[in-house]
C-alpha cells in the first residue's frame, strides 16, 4: 500500500517536475488572477476588475523596474520571473484599487519588497520573504499616511478558496512541502478559532462553533499565505523538522495576531517572524562554488568536481540547489537541485554529477561552464539520511544517477570506518551505466546489480540479478531475504521511482528521494 501511494504521489511529482518551481509558481499566480478578474464581475470578491488589472499593472511595471535597474547596478542577470512573482502575490495581499494616493502606496510596497531582495540579503539568499516586507512597511507607513492604504489580504475570501486550494496543493506537490504547509494550516485555523471562541466570550456573545470554523477556514488567508509565501524555498531552513518548527510559529502568530498599538501584527508579520527564525537554520546555507574539473563516470553521466570559496556544512543524502545563468532558459528554469557525491569530510572539494543528453537548456549551459568559473549554490536541503541508529539494517534502492546520495553516504561511512549492515540495489540501463563501481566497492557493501547486459569482472559481493529480470516484489525477495527487516531508501528519476516503489512494500519503511525537473 505505502509503495503504491508512493508510486502515485511520485507520478506526480514527475510531471510538475517539468516546470521550475518558480515557473510553476508564476502560472498558479496568473490563473489566480485571471480567477478574481471573473469572480469581480460576479461581485464575489471585494476589488472590482478594473482595480484588479491596474493595480496588477502597476505592481509589475514597478518590481519588474525596480529589479531590472538593480540588476545592472550589481552586474547580475536580471530575474523577471522573480519580479513578477512579487508583484503578483502583492496583488492579492494588498487591497487593489483606483484612488491615485492608493495606487502610490501600492507602487511604495512593490519598489521595497524588491530593494529587500537585496538590501536583506545574506549571500546571496533572501533574509525574510520580499513580498511579505512590501506589504509591512506599507501597513506601518499607513499609521502616518492612511490614504496609502495598508495590507488587506482580501484573498481570503470563500469564492478564492477552491482555486488557492487546487493552484496551492500543485505549487506544495512541486516543492515538497505539502505536509509543512498543511500542519501550519491546522496550527493557524485552530488557533484563530481559539481566538474567536475566546474573544466572543469575553464580550458575552453566543459562541456559534459552525459559524467560527466556517470563518477560519474559508474566509482567512492562510491557504494563500501558507502555499505562496511561506514555501518559499529561499526563505526555508534545511530539515523537515526545522520547517515544521517554523511553521508552527507561523501559524501561532497568524492565527492569533498581537495587537501593538495603532496595528495588529498581521499575517505579514507573523511571515516575517517566521523568516527570522528561519534564518538561524540557513544563514551559512548559500555559497559560491569554483569549478575545478570534470570527468566521465559512465558514458552518459558527467561529475563536476567544485571548491567551496567558504566551507559550508551539509550531511550525506542532502543536495544542493545550483544556479547556471544562460540565455533563453526553457520552463525549468536556471537552477537545478543536484545530490551532493562527495562527503562532508572532502570539504572544500564538493561533487556533483549529471547525466548528459538531456534537452534542457540548464544542462547544455552546466556542461559548457568553463574551468575556474564561480557558480552559486543558493541553499542546501534534504532529510534523504540514514538513521542515526548504526544498527537498522538498511536497504538502498538506486535507481540510474540516482546512486550519487548514495555515494555520499558511502564515502562518509568509509571515511569514519563506520560499519553498518546496507545492501545496495543498483538499477542501470546497462551495464556501462553503473557510476561510481570503485567507490561502492571500496564500502564492502553486498550490491545487487540489475541491467540487460551482466557486468564485467564484478567484485565478490556483487550479483548480477540476470537479463531480462525486472525489479519486482519477488525478485526482491529473492535477492534480500530479509527485506521486512530493512529501512528501503530508493533514489532516482520519478517515472523510475514511480515503477519501482510497489516493489518495497515489504520493507519495514520506505524513504523516497526524486530528482524534480529531470
């Protein structure tokens, strides 16, 4: 069964895994706009169609402006897609309107959620969410000026709910962070319901339950906010566990907003403490690595051997998001999330490796990025690790590039003789695909080997499975005894993982690692 769910849900992330999360993100955006402009001309949300497309107009023109003079200050490729993104989620934090002073105040959000790309910035990652500070200081600078206007989060409103849900749960399924979400979801509804129940029972009014539920769930923001604001990978720490932890603040302080005076610290507050929790986690996360060579693994499969200019620390499983800036960048974008092959240990050194072939314009500009050029690494994420018991017999699964976690894992348990009771199954198309043969066999580790043509000169603890054998529940089985036993860790493409997932519902859990946009 969890085999099966995992095949699906990896089916899925397969298919969005063609877009950029970034790119993704804009289209949902777009759709949400498009959505409002027709629910306006219904009278089912606040601003009318004409305020929706000027307001929209003037947040683009401002934080497409105000990026792109920045961009050739700094002598950095400009981000147009970034700049629309800000100003689209403005459009729906901000109230949209006609009055020309209000149009102003929207036009001062714009220009300082895209100084604070820059101006809150720590190496090259942003410090709080860009769009979350436009809408604060416009929310403080309307205490003095209140024909500005303030933040009005007017999305939350039941006719917005269905498609944020839909547009959301893609944007979340694409980035990995459903579950992060949907628990700051539940935090921040229960607690404004908490809220309400208590605030009408101090005033002495009938606490209507339904009613209160049916408020906090479809008439508040935080679907928006939660799949749009707080998801934003540069804004992220790297575990789960520390994502949740920022997400349970959030969704306290969205939930129940503390009044300070002349405001109450909104849901853009409540973000931006968040982001600054967060910040504790990933301040050494972004790095600037030089390439120092490169070298063919297999045929088809490239490494690329780095130096970190400031050593950064990571754990063996976890990857690294590269940015390649290139002309005419197709859907994906110009960043790629790689497994980091080589181990902590190596430091400076940093490996990645990729398979070549692909039409992506960010691999041909990855494979032609010279000698000595500096890259920038803008985080590193990931809880694809082994357990920290020594003695949970494991299984791992790769599944084509998808042994390069693996290696990482390998190498750092060789360097810290660490002994640890791991079969490796190893999926190639054939048998010169198999990456990394002497750094697998260096580990001692028993491999099982499946590929249409058998291996030459195996070491004494490799299997060939046979030709034409396919990886399924028996033939497991077979070859691991006592898979029941074994934590599985499969890595690799998603239609691959998709098709090998079923085959693991025996083993005790199953652990998952799909390389999006491949």
């Amino acid at each position: 069964m969890i085999g099966a769910l995992t095949a699906g849900w990896t089916r899925v992330f397969g298919v969005l895994g063609r877009l950029s999360s970034y790119r993704l993100v804009l289209l949902s955006l777009a759709a949400l706009a498009a959505i409002a402009v027709v629910l306006s001309l219904a009278g089912l949300v606040g601003p009318g169609p004409l305020e929706l497309i000027v307001t929209a107009l003037v947040l683009a023109v401002v934080c497409v402006v105000v990026d792109v003079a920045l961009h050739r200050m700094l002598r950095v490729p400009p981000r147009v897609e970034s700049s629309l993104i800000t100003a689209a989620i403005l459009l729906f934090v901000l109230f949209p309107t006609l009055d020309p002073a209000g149009l102003a105040g929207i036009a001062l959000a714009g220009a300082v959620a895209s100084l604070s790309k820059y101006l809150l910035a720590w190496r090259g990652r942003h410090v709080f969410n860009p769009a979350a500070v436009g809408a604060a200081a416009l929310t403080l600078v309307g205490i003095a000026v209140p024909a500005l206007g303030a933040s009005a989060w007017w999305v939350g409103t039941p006719a917005m709910a269905a498609p944020v849900l839909v547009l959301g749960v893609a944007v979340l399924w694409r980035t990995e962070k459903l579950r992060m979400v949907a628990g700051f979801w539940v935090i921040a509804a229960g607690v404004a319901f908490l809220r309400a129940v208590a605030l009408d029972s101090a005033a002495g009014v009938e606490v209507d339950a339904l009613a209160i539920l049916t408020q906090v769930t479809l008439s508040s923001p935080y679907l928006f906010l939660g799949a749009f604001m707080l998801s934003e990978p540069l804004t992220m720490p790297p575990r789960r566990w520390q994502q949740f932890a920022v997400a349970a603040l959030v969704g306290v302080l969205a939930g129940w907003p503390i009044d300070v005076g002349a405001f109450t610290l909104g849901q853009e507050f409540a973000l931006l403490a968040g982001n600054a929790f967060a910040f504790a986690f990933t301040w050494r996360a972004a790095v600037r690595l030089v390439l120092e060579g490169r070298r063919d693994v297999t045929p088809t499969v490239r490494e690329l051997t780095f130096r970190a200019r400031r050593p950064f620390a990571f754990r063996p499983g976890q990857y690294l998001e590269l940015e390649v800036p290139h002309r005419r960048p197709d859907a994906r974008g110009t960043r790629r999330e790689f497994s980091i092959a080589s181990a902590p240990g190596e430091m400076p050194v940093v490996r990645i490796a990729f398979k070549e072939g692909s039409k992506s314009s960010y691999k041909r500009a990855l494979a032609e990025v010279p000698v000595g050029a500096t890259l920038a690494v803008t985080g590193v994420w990931g809880d694809f690790l082994l357990p920290t018991r020594s003695t949970a017999p494991l299984l791992l699964v790769a599944a084509g590039i998808g042994v390069t976690p693996f290696v990482s894992q390998l190498r750092h348990l060789v360097a810290t003789e660490a002994d640890r009771d791991i079969v490796l199954i190893y999926v190639a198309s054939d048998a010169s695909e198999l990456a990394y043969r002497e750094e697998i066999e260096r580990s001692g580790i028993p491999v099982v080997v499946y590929s249409r043509d058998a291996p030459p000169d195996l070491p004494a603890q490799w299997r060939w499975a046979g030709r034409g054998v396919r990886v399924d529940a028996e033939g497991l089985l077979r070859m691991v005894p006592d898979i029941t036993a074994r934590h599985a860790y499969i890595s690799g493409p998603p239609a691959l993982l998709a098709d090998l997932a079923p085959a693991l519902d025996r083993a005790r859990s199953l652990t998952t690692d799909a390389f999006s946009g491949y």
